[in-house]
C-alpha cells in the first residue's frame, strides 16, 4: 500500500484502487493501527490526487557515512570509519513536503543536498535485535538531509556538534508518500537519484549501504526507544554537492517516487 495525504485527508492507493479517508487529517494513526484503513469509511477516487506533507515525525534520526564512495568525497578513509556510523537528529520544525521551498539560511554560504532512503517506524521498541527489525517498519520514503557545509566544517575543526548545520527550518524535506514495507521486499537494491535544474547529481543504489536496515534498527534501538511514525534516514550515496537560490531539486527512490522541492 502507498499512503500520503492531500488536503488534510489520507489517501491510500494500491494497483487496484485509490481511497480516500476524508475524516482523517494525519497519517499517524494509520502507522500505529495497520488495521485502521481497513476499519474507516472511505471515498473512491479515479486518480491520485496532489500530495502533500506526509506527516511532521516525532523524531528524526540521520546515520552518517552509511556509504563507502560518500565517505570518500568527504575526505574520509572507508577503512578507518567507526563500527557504527555517527547518529544525529534533526528538528520535527526542520521537516517540509512536496511543493515547499527550502529557505537557504543567511548564516550559510554553501548548502548541499543529501538523497537518502528513510525507513518509517510503525511500532514502539527498545532493543530491538536484527530478527525483529522488520515488525518495527511500517514503510519507506523519501528525505532529503539539507547540510549547510560549510557550518558543519567549521564545526568539525573544532569537534562541536553538527546539529546547527543540519537542523535549519526546511532542511528536511520528506515524502511524497509512504510505501509499505510488504511492497518493498527488498530495500537493498532500490536505485536512488537526486537532479538539480534536471542535471543529475546523486545516482547510487540501497545496495551499496555499508549498514543494513536491520542493523541500522538494531543499534538505534539500543540508544533511544523508536516511537511510531519516528523517520530513520539511513544515509547518501556520493555525489552531494551545492545548490542555490532558484534551483529545483528532485530526490527519486525506485518503488517509492519522486520528491520535488524548490529552493529560495
């Protein structure tokens, strides 16, 4: 099943058919209560209509350099990389949806994109092992790590948090829809693609991830307890790079869509 929402109602679409659940204006209970579409009245529809913000998360948790050819861009040896990839979060307020702008900050003066497969958390756990990850997924979509870069150089040469360079209004931009985890048998070998003005920029695979989804879920679990509906971006294939005012930016992940953000 896909899910998104289009002006303040969750709309639900499969090969079959497209419904609509007008008296809903959030994808959250459907996250926690799987059973819920099968429970509310619903209106048919002939096409999809516009999408817009799938949901603001709870909690958004980033892994970085979770790709070997990306930590080389960024001046990184592969081999010396830590057991785990670093974690951090960015702020519910930095999260826009398609159609939005992302507003480049004045305190910046190099901002980059980042395309990354982002898993959605649909029940509450702690300590969850590898075997079980999968009962704590509800599905996929789409996120894009907006990064001022030069911030978070600064930052790192004098080993301060990222957070500032990250955590900007709009530097999230997530969606346009969520797909399942039963529609996406294998998240491992989905192509994932950024363009910019239509050139394209980012062109790597899931395959290519040196932490799968299961591991991934398995060590943030053991550090905070995951809620429903919290977003897990599970890292950017190489090919990040500069932006500016103006341009239009196209995050594409195969199974799930395209995501189109502007920029200001």
């Amino acid at each position: 099943m896909k899910i998104g929402m289009s002006e303040g109602s969750v709309v639900t679409w499969n090969d079959q058919e497209i419904k609509k659940y007008p008296t809903k204006n959030s994808i959250l209970p459907f996250i926690t209560d799987p059973l819920l579409a099968e429970k509310s009245g619903t209106v048919p529809l002939t096409e999809v209509p516009r999408l817009m913000l799938p949901f603001v998360p709870p909690k958004i948790i980033c892994l970085a350099r979770n790709y070997s050819a990306h930590a080389v861009e960024m001046g990184i040896d592969p081999s010396k990389l830590p057991p785990f990839p670093p974690l951090f979060l960015k702020p519910p307020s930095s999260v826009i949806g398609p159609g939005e702008k992302i507003v480049i900050p004045q305190q910046t003066r190099e901002v980059h994109h980042e395309v990354e497969l982002a898993i959605v958390v649909g029940k509450r756990g702690k300590n969850i092992s590898k075997e079980n990850a999968n009962e704590h997924i509800f599905g996929f979509t789409i996120l894009l790590d907006i990064t001022a870069r030069d911030i978070q150089s600064k930052a790192k040469e004098k080993g301060h948090p990222w957070f500032v360079a990250k955590g900007f209004d709009t530097f999230c931009p997530l969606g346009p829809m969520i797909v399942t985890s039963d529609e996406i048998k294998n998240p491992h070998s989905l192509s994932i693609r950024l363009k910019v003005n239509d050139e394209v920029r980012q062109d790597g695979n899931t395959r290519d991830m040196i932490h799968k989804i299961d591991h991934i879920v398995e060590y943030c679990s053991s550090i905070l307890t995951l809620e429903p509906g919290d977003i897990i971006a599970t890292g950017t294939p190489e090919g990040v790079g500069k932006f500016d005012h103006g341009d239009r930016l196209q995050a594409s992940i195969e199974k799930i869509g395209t995501l189109t953000i502007g920029v200001e």
